[in-house]
C-alpha cells in the first residue's frame, strides 16, 4: 500500500468506535475508568488511553475522522476535550441556555408507542431530555431507527408560552424535559 496515500475509513470500523464513544461518553463512562466534568467533558488523551487500557484501540486520527463524519453530529470537540452534544443517561449539564423554539417541532417513533405516547406524552425515558428535530425528515429518519417511521408535531411555540422550557444542542436537537399529551399531533390512523 502507498504510504502517502489518504488512509481509507473503513465504514464499519467508524460505526464502531462512534457507537464507543456514545456508550462511554453518554452513559457509561466509569466502565472503562473514565470521570467527565459536570458538563460532560473529558480529555481526549484520556479517553483514548482509558479506551486502549479496556481492549478498545483507536487513533487520534479515527476519532477526529469519527466526530467530522458523523451525520447527526453527536461529539464536540473543544481543543483538548470532547464529549457527546446530548443524549446522555448520566447526570451532565451541557450549559445550553434556554431558546425559543419554531412554532412546530417533530419527533420521530413507531405505531407500537402510540399508546403510551396519547395517555403519557413525551418522556426522557432513560435520558435527561426528550430529542425533538426542527424538521420532519430528521424526525423520520430517526423514527426509521426502530422500524416504519410516524412523525408527531409539537405546539412547541405553545408549549413554551406555557411556560416548557427548551434548549438546543451544538447539532440542532432540540430539548425539553417532557412533552404532555395536549401539545401532540397525534396521526389517527395506525
């Protein structure tokens, strides 16, 4: 192989050490011997040494290829630090201020949580915040995720006159603690 040639990203190889780091960066991180700061930092020598000490090696190299390529976005990188954008399980402060969100937001999910979602709304369930997406196709695509995608629409323009707070992540996920059934569009049929 020529040396001087780019290195080619193996597409599974970046699947995997993407679904590393959220598994330690977001949920898990004294698995592998790490201790993020209170908003959910940690250095990025640390982390490849923790990993490389637990049987998982990769690169500098890999995880900055992993953090650009990543579509949703799901890492930050700050000088010497990273960290998951959201989504964690484990008590962290991302330090987003609070934002106005558009009138309608969208949440992608499945026909077999409608139930549950008419009587309850929107929970965090096992994370800090419910994920709502600016646009329908983000919401289909994360519905797409467990199986054939149902897109709702927030009032989230009158969630937050009535006093919901929301924020906004580095990558446009939008944030809120919960999501009461009356501020749901709901699709009749499924």
């Amino acid at each position: 192989m020529n040396e001087n040639r780019p290195r080619e990203w193996d597409e599974r190889r970046t699947v995997k050490v993407s679904k590393y780091l959220s598994k330690h960066l977001r949920h898990q991180p004294e698995r592998i011997g790490l201790t993020l700061d209170e908003a959910g930092w940690v250095e990025i020598d640390m982390l490849i040494a923790a990993a490389t000490a637990h049987g998982f090696r990769f690169t500098r190299d890999e995880l900055d290829h992993v953090v650009a390529a990543n579509d949703k976005q799901r890492f930050a990188i700050d000088g010497t630090r990273i960290r998951a954008s959201q989504g964690h399980s484990i008590d962290v402060d991302l330090g987003l201020p609070a934002s106005t969100p558009p009138p309608y937001l969208y949440h992608g999910t499945v026909a077999r949580y409608l139930d549950a979602i008419r009587a309850e709304g929107l929970r965090p369930m096992n994370r800090h915040d419910v994920h709502l997406s600016a646009d329908r196709e983000t919401a289909t695509r994360v519905g797409a995720r467990r199986g054939r995608p149902v897109v709702l629409s927030v009032d989230a323009q009158v969630m937050h006159r009535d006093g919901h707070v929301f924020h906004v992540s580095a990558n446009g996920v939008w944030l809120t603690q919960a999501v009461p059934p009356r501020y749901l569009r709901l699709p009749e049929s499924h």
